[in-house]
C-alpha cells in the first residue's frame, strides 16, 4: 500500500514541526540537528538497518485501517468517541483522532490535559477525581483562559465535591466545573461502590455551588480474568447498573447541561458498551453516549490482540478487526549461548507489564531475503534495562541468527511501550521512515 | 541541614537552563513557561502540596551524602569510578558526579554516548558492544570530530571486532576503536563464556587493523539470588577469573594503551570487587582500575538498600552507608473502600519492575504536624497506569488517611523511575523545592 499521511486535523502541531531532533535520540540516527521536516528525504529503512536499535515503529496503514475501523464502529453504534489519549500522548496522533472523527479527548491527569490543550484540543474527558489544590487551581485557570475549552471531570466522593466547590469559589470560577459521578464496583479501583452511593452523591453535586453534574461514568475495563465468562457477566451488571443510576438521578436531583453523558468503554470490552449505550431508554434530555478506549489505534500483538480476536468472535465479524501497528526492532548484540541471544532492547524499550515482548520476526539487514518469520518457541525470556534475552528452540535459527541480525517484538500493552519513546517512527509498508510521531510524557 | 547546590563541574548546561519548562510538564505547577532559573523563587512545597502529583523528588542533602560516601569509598581502595549513567540519563547528575572526582561516565547506548558528550562529558566507557552499523558510524563519526573525546567499547565476540575493522576502515577512522574484552559467565548475559575464548578474542583484535585493546570488562551485578553466600562466591569466581585473563592477556597477545583498564563493579557487590582490583598482581604497564556502579546517587528504599545494608555488614562498617534520594509523592485521590486508598501515581510514574513501590510516610497538605509514618503492612498491592492500590492494615491509619492526603513511596531500582519523569524537582530538607532535574531519556 503507498504511503498516505496520517489524517490531518485542526491540532497546532507547529512547536513539534519546528524544534530540531537532537543527536541521542533514541532510535534516530542523527549527528547533527535535524528538522523532524526533513526525515522523510533521510529514505531511513528499518530493515536496511539505517537507524540505531531498537527503534519503535508504527506502521503507517495499520494506524489508517485502525482509524477507520474504529469510526466505522462508532457509527454503527451510534457512539462517540473520547480516545484514551493517555495511551500515546503524542498530539499527532491526536489530531489523526480528532480529523477521524473522535469527539474529544480522554485523558487521565491535569498535566496531560494542559499538554493536550497547548496543541489545540478542544474537549476533553478528564477520567479521574481531581484532588490536588495546585491541580484544581490549573484548571481552573485553562477554564478562565479559554471560555471555550471543554473539560469534564469525574468525581466520586463528597470530598472530591467539596474540593471543586472550594476551587471554583477561591478561583472565582464563573462557569464552574463540569463533572461526571462515576460508578465502580466492589474490590475495582475508583468510583462509588453502589447506586444508592452515586445517587446521594449527585444530590451533592446538586447542591454544590460551581458544580455542575453532565452524567455518569465508569470503567468495565478492570474487568479481565482468566474466566472471560463471568468477566463478561460482571461487565453486564455493570452496564445495568450505570444505567439504572443514570435513570436513578435523571428522575431524581437531575442533570444540568442540555445532554446528558454517559461513558465507559475500555479496550477490551466496548462492543458491550456499545451495545449496552444503545438500548438505553430516553431520558429527560437527549443522551451522549461515549466510548473511550485508548489502545485501538495502535493495537498490540498480546493483551488487546487477545481480547479484540474474542471480541470479533461475539461479534460474529467476518474480518479481522483491529491489527497492530506498533513493533519494537532490535538487534542481535551477542550470540553467547547456542540457545540465547541478547537483543540490544530492554525495559526501557517495551512493555514488560503484562507479559514479556513476543518475538515475531527476523530480517538480516542488507539481505534481499524478505522478513522471516520467527519459528515458535522463541522467547523472550528476562530483561534487564537494556538487553533482552531471547532463548531459541532446536532447529535451525540456532544456526542462522547470527550478530547483527533484527529482530521484531510485538508487544503487550501500548501504554507502556509509547511512555518509553520521546519519538518513534512512522514507516511505509516497506519499512521506510516516512515521518516521526512525537510523545509528550 | 540549609540547601547548598550540588558540586558543580564543567559540563555546558546551559542548553537545559535556557529553555522554558512548558505547562503539562509531570510535577510542574505551571500555567505559563518557566525557566528553570525562577523554579526556587516560586517557593514550591512538596509537603503544602504546592505541585501537581504525583511528583518525584531527590532530596539534595542526600545526594550530597551519596557523592561524599562513594568518592571516600573509591580512595579508600584507590579505584576509579565511571558511574553508569543511564539510572539517572541527567546531564545535572553527571556533572555533580564528575565534579565529585568520577574519572568518566559508563552508559549503555550509543544514543547515550552521543547525549552525554553533547554536554560535554569528555571520557565514556561504552558498556556494550555496539554492532549496529548506524552505531558504528555515530561512534566514528564522534570520535572524528572530537580528537580529545576518548570512548571504550565492549567486545565479546569476533563478529563484534569484525564490524568494528570494518566500520574503522570505511569511514577512515585514523585513531581507530578503544575495547574491552568483556568477560561473561555461563547461564549470563553478553561476554565471552570462558577464559580460553576471552584469550583467543584477544588476539583476534590484535589483528584487527584499528581495533585496539585497552583492557577487560565484566559485570557481576546479575549475581543476585536468592542465596546470597552462592552468589558470593561466583561473584569471587568470577573476579578471579577476570584477573586470569588480564593477566594471560598481558603475557600473551598484549595491550594497547600506556594504561590497561579492568572494571567490573555493578551497585550490588562494589566492595568485592574493589578489594579484588586492589589485590591484582602487577602487570607490564600500569592498571587502571574502574568501578562502574550507576545506583549509589540516589539509592533506593527497597532491592539495594537491602544489597547495601549487607555490604555495609560485610566490611563492619559503622555508618549507614548510602541513603535513599530519590521519594515519589502522590495523593489519596479516593478511599472508595474501607481498607483501599487509591493514590494518584502509577506504572508510567514508579518502578514496578522488582518489587512494587514500598509506602514509607503520609501528610496532610497545610497540617502543622510533622510527616508521620506510615503503619507496617500498609503495601502498594497493584499499579495501574495512573494508579496505585494502597492497601491498610487494620488500625486507626483507615480512619486517619482522607481524600487529598500525601503518600510517599520510596522505589525498587531507581533505573526504572528516572526514566518516567523528564524533570525531578531537587527538594530541601524541609521539602522546598530549590531547582529542576532534567532528564533526557
């Protein structure tokens, strides 16, 4: 498939464009400044081996079929889409979001919605309470600054109430914050234990001078055990009971914009969120229903692999759904043991979180051979901060995989591979350097 | 003790000073850029939550204590230090540590390489074998441009020498390539499996045209078991075995420089090796030996606090040896169930990779009272991304601990922690926030 940028929106990506990658950054093979403009004309090749390793890449018409995946999903649920930008914090990447179609933004910190905002977005889902004094005042401020910006929080308790009656008064906040209560559940994370809980709890927010409460919230995606059967049931209660809360406070203390947002949605499980949205009875007001999962845009080749393959199952789809665009190449830096080489890839590199980075393929680079796909068995099997050991079973990759030779990882859990890489690289089906994604952790 | 800067040595900083910390910045209370230069002016308290959080701080009277105790160490034994500077990837650290009388700066990548000279470090010990033509060519490239830059590079294979002839060659490098032979162990990482393989790699750089010996590596610190008195005694094994071949070396096949280097020395097992370097017979030129450890700046609450207290036995010391610098805050962001808080700070901001981060002390923002510890069996028992499970024990720490309380977590390596935080806010002993940590990872 030939190259296509990314889609483009309204993001102001200019302070990206115009600082000059630096010598020793990871993955680029710069010795002198270089602008991010200019690397395309560089024709780098990942599989020529122009670069240092490892290097993370995104391939560039994976993230396009994922886009439009994603969108085609919405629309036939009739969902919007906030994307979990804390997935890849990269503004670029945003904006292909936004210019795709996503309603907003999801992100998890104030930090991150400030470096958001700096680049132009416009509507954010903040999904957390925010307690902090010095974060309550920061947003406060963006919302002073900016009469425009959109921002939604969460909140959770009567305390977290208290903390945004006090900011919005101590900051003379005229428009005041927008919240969303959101539910939990027993032995989950954040959120209020049960219906009666969010109920009083939006009888307070009703109550409380410069809070203004625009819907209800949660989070199925905890939900994933090793029995997808009653992980699938729990999410189905779930879902029950953020409705019936949403009814609950809808008949009740009310809401106060002129929709009311209901959302939830991980990666792992939105097609029952989806389902679940769309046959949810009226309300007083119309409903905005939104999704927000993080990780389809680049996918992986473990966890979210996993899960989106069953996903399609319940589905009945006849295609195969979200494929993953990110992959971390490295290079054979010793071949010490006949079972083992050291690839130049640590924990600094890739995910190690959920299960180890899965080794996928093998390429000589020079060679006119294509990419050779790694004979199972082969693992990686420890990392240290820089090194990664992967063991090799019998056969003949004992012999063949030599020093030099690159190695592609597929990885489990993009959140903690993008956090790792200040910038990766965009590449063309044939692996050439077409552009740099920038993150901002 | 009053804040006093940390030692100030040649490195060109001003590239980090002059340029504006941004709005979004991880830590950073900003509505507007900053430059580091106003950060103590702001008067920013950690303990009157004054920042966002989680933020990770390094506490300056501690670094002092750490730079102090390792130099005396090192004269003490009359060894050099190279500490590795990927754990902290801080051009500030590095100069603290050179200006504190380290000889020059281990790092593990040549991306490393390059951004530590683009600050100035002048002597780097490169502790891998860099097989990446892109690499190669960066390394020659630098060593070109800078005559007086001088780097040692790791081998351990004869392809390794092979690639470094040939990348010698092809971009006329007329001072060639400086190497260590690098000394494994079976069932280890990367270098030679044997003495015998070590001897024989030796004369294949001898006759490798621009390719020059300069001494022998090892690294014990994966040492680390569960038996402490076996690892003892392979790290003893071990150091012996790297003095045989230094020594068959010499007699043999020979050294370049006017110097031979030996250097092993992780953060773990520092003394045995010092006391081992001290012990080596002489050999026909001078040897200089070098200590490599990258953790002994900050230390840590947890893997080598523990590695540290039994070295601190081993040799009957009196003190206490190193302390931890290095404390991530972060705030009760929801007590959703009786024996749970949920703390704003999660896998993109603390070590997660040897054991979870290790709850020492909590505050509440604007209380008069001191900070107090936390009770034993409070455990961090899970991480999010953006989230820690704080578990309590039973006791009056349920009743006590609210929405908006201060936690802090000492880590587990601090190599996993630095990398998640562009800037670390260097604090006073009462918690003032007096400069900016860069980090450029």
């Amino acid at each position: 498939m030939p190259y296509t940028p990314l889609p483009r929106g309204s993001l102001q990506l200019a302070a990206l464009q115009e600082a000059p990658l630096l010598p020793g950054s990871k993955g680029l093979p710069l010795h002198a400044p270089l602008l991010p403009s200019q690397v395309a004309a560089q024709q780098w090749n990942i599989l020529r081996g122009d670069t240092p390793f490892p290097v993370a890449v995104l391939k560039s018409s994976v993230l396009h079929h994922n886009l439009r995946w994603m969108d085609a999903f919405c629309r036939h649920y009739g969902v919007q889409l906030a994307p979990h930008g804390k997935t890849t914090m990269s503004p670029q990447l945003f904006d292909a979001q936004l210019a795709q179609g996503a309603w907003g933004m999801t992100l998890a910190t104030l930090p991150q919605v400030q470096t958001a905002h700096r680049f132009g977005v416009r509507r954010v889902l903040l999904a957390n309470q925010l307690v902090a004094p010095a974060e309550l005042q920061l947003a406060a401020h963006l919302l002073q600054a900016d009469p425009d910006f959109e921002l939604l929080l969460l909140v959770d308790s009567v305390a977290g109430v208290e903390r945004l009656q006090h900011a919005a008064q101590s900051t003379g906040l005229q428009r005041g914050f927008s919240v969303l209560i959101e539910l939990g559940f027993s032995g989950g994370r954040t959120g209020c234990r049960s219906a009666a809980d969010a109920l009083a709890l939006a009888h307070s927010v009703a109550a409380a001078p410069g809070v203004h409460l625009a819907g209800v919230e949660g989070y199925e995606g905890l939900l994933v055990s090793a029995n997808r059967e009653q992980d699938l049931a729990a999410v189905q209660h779930f879902l029950s009971e953020l409705a019936s809360v949403l009814q609950q406070i809808d008949q009740g203390p009310g809401f106060a914009g002129e929709q009311v947002i209901i959302s939830a949605g991980g990666s792992a499980y939105f097609d029952r969120v989806a389902e679940g949205f769309a046959s949810l009875p009226a309300l007083s007001r119309p409903l905005l229903p939104i999704l927000r999962s993080g990780c389809y845009l680049t996918h992986d080749h473990g966890f979210y692999h996993g899960l989106i393959r069953e996903m399609q199952q319940r589905l009945g789809a006849s295609d195969t759904g979200l494929q993953p665009a990110l992959e971390v190449w490295s290079m054979v830096q010793s071949r010490p043991e006949a079972d083992l080489a050291i690839l130049t890839m640590g924990k600094r590199d890739a995910s190690y979180d959920i299960e180890l980075p899965l080794p996928q393929q093998w390429h000589r680079p020079g060679s006119s051979d294509p990419v050779q796909a790694l004979p199972a068995g082969c693992k990686v099997e420890k990392m240290n901060d820089q090194h990664a050991y992967l063991r090799l079973p019998e056969g003949a990759i004992r012999q063949d995989l030599h020093v030099g030779d690159l190695v592609m990882c597929g990885i489990s859990h993009p959140c903690t591979t993008f956090d790792k890489w200040p910038h990766l690289l965009l590449v063309d089906d044939g692996y050439q350097v077409q552009d740099i994604i920038h993150t901002c952790f």
